[in-house]
C-alpha cells in the first residue's frame, strides 16, 4: 500500500512533542485528528476507497482508520520516549 501521509515521522514526532509527558492513545489520536485534519482525511478516504474496491468475502489490507491510529501510536511511541 505504501504510506500515503507526507512527512509521517515528523508529524508523529510533533504530536508527542505537543502531548509532552501527558498522552495516552486517545489524547494521541484525537491531537492527530486536529493538528492534521487533512491527514486524517487521506487515511479515511484511502480505507473507504479499499472498502469499496474489494470483493464481497475478501479483505484488504488496510486496517479501519481507528486501529491504523491505534498501531501508529503504538508503534511510534518507543522512539518518542525519553
């Protein structure tokens, strides 16, 4: 699939910099949501395009735009830490 989010790393990295000490996955999340709206967008519109074009009975094989956030921040988290 390919990531499709510009300058993913330094918008995850400004989040947890924005979040300071105080986040959590949901805190994350809804920054996210409202420091790169756009962003958010793309992600949706890219799982709605997927839903659409797959077949009945298949999947593909990007995650709803819930859990793709949820794996962002959890996998992003160690190199944020201090």
């Amino acid at each position: 699939m390919g990531c499709f989010i510009k300058h993913k790393k330094e918008k995850i990295s400004n989040i947890y910099l924005l979040l300071g000490d105080s986040y959590n996955e949901d805190s994350f999340i809804d920054l996210f949501k409202s420091e790169y709206p756009d962003d958010w967008k793309k992600i949706c519109d890219k799982w709605l395009e997927e839903e659409k074009s797959t077949p009945v009975g298949k999947k593909h094989p990007m995650q709803h735009p819930d859990v793709y956030m949820k794996e962002m921040f959890r996998n992003h988290k160690p190199r944020f830490i201090k």
